[in-house]
C-alpha cells in the first residue's frame, strides 16, 4: 500500500511539473530536457540543417545531464536526505523491454505532434503520456538517459543502481531508434518537424530554415 501510494504521488508530480516545465522553457530551448529527443531531433534534421546541429546536441545534452543530476541532489536537500549512490537494482529482461516501449512511445508522440503542426499541445500531451507510463511499464518510464543518470545519486524508491544505468540507457536509445523508423513510415517529410521538436522555439539556424520550411499540417 506504502508503495502505492509513493508510485500514486510520484507519477502525479512527474506529469504536472513536467507538463509546467515544458511550458516554462519551450520558448527558450524547444523545452528539450531528454538527450534521446534531442538526438534523434538531430538526425532527423541534420540533411535539411534545421533543428539541433551536432555541437548543440552535445551543449544540450551536458546540460540534460547537469539539470538532472542537480535536481536529484537538490531533491535531497529539500528533503533532509544524504546525497549517495543508489543500490537499487533495476535491469531485468523485463524493465529493459519497458524502457524500449516507454522511449518508442514518448519520442514518437513529441514527432508527431510536431510534423502534424500540434506542437503547442506537447506540455499536456507528454506530461499526460509520462503519467501514464509509470504505471503502464514495469520500469516506471524513465524514458531520458539524462533522468536515469541523475536519479544514480537518489538513493531512494526511485533511484537506479550504477549496474543498471548503461542498460537503461541502452535500451532507452533503441527505443528511440524504433520510434524514428516509425516516424518516417507514418509521417512523410518528417525531417521538416526537426526544428518544432519539442515545440516551437527560435530557430537555430535562421538561414536554412526559411529554405525549408514547409507546410507541418500535411499529412
């Protein structure tokens, strides 16, 4: 019942504040907390030079990595708990397929809703979808390599053991991968979401993007 209950408040406050994060930092990041969307935001864009170039991919993932390991430690001082390693042990055959299902579903809804032109709905959308997820996959959806190397230093209920990390994060980017080979086949000219992921921000490169930039309400 105890854990129930942590499960029951954690995924309520993973929904809402991430759904308040979005909205926050959209404008200014394209609210891009997850190195996995970053990248494949990336990919899907390096061809046409619009979303993330490679050196803002590597400046924004450092950053994902530094925000969420100062929130765990931050987390622990509001709470009066000590900063140290987990030993909770999570990769099992079965939290890794998870981990692939959580990532698949997240990365595929953030590029949809940006090829189909309902970016602005991300906030609700993806904060609906990790609410969801910690109870629909058995790894609690971690979904974000950057989340999963933060919450090493929780040596909490919702911590992750160093052992588990690289399995984590592993089976987070084939997720991903997945969800682009999904996204390519259902969303033609998908490569002209790159730049609205997560949802619509300051364009990074100015130049290219007016050549490119296409109609995102086709189909």
């Amino acid at each position: 019942t105890d854990v129930g209950i942590q499960m029951l408040a954690n995924s309520i406050a993973t929904a809402l504040g991430l759904s308040v994060l979005i909205l926050m930092f959209g404008t200014i990041s394209g609210a891009h907390f997850n190195p996995a969307v970053s990248l494949v935001d990336w990919f899907l864009g390096r061809r046409r030079r619009v979303g993330l170039t490679g050196p803002m991919l590597g400046i924004y993932t450092l950053a994902q990595i530094a925000g969420a390991i100062g929130g765990a430690v931050l987390a622990n001082v509001m709470f009066d708990v000590p900063t140290s390693l987990s030993t909770t042990a999570r990769a099992t055959p079965a939290t890794l397929i998870a981990e692939v299902v959580a990532t698949f579903g997240l990365v595929l809804l953030i590029v949809a809703l940006a090829r189909t032109g309902r970016g602005a709905a991300a906030a609700p959308a993806v904060g609906a979808y990790i609410g969801a997820a910690y109870w629909f996959t058995s790894s609690t959806s971690f979904a974000n390599p950057a989340v999963t190397i933060g919450r090493l230093f929780s040596d909490t209920f919702a911590g992750i053991g160093a052992p588990s990390v690289l399995p984590f994060i592993a089976a987070q980017l084939v997720g991903a991968a997945i969800a682009v080979v999904a996204a390519i086949a259902l969303f033609p000219h998908v490569a002209d979401a790159a730049e609205e992921i997560v949802i619509p921000h300051a364009d990074v490169d100015p130049d290219a993007s007016a050549v490119h930039r296409r109609d995102r309400t086709a189909p």
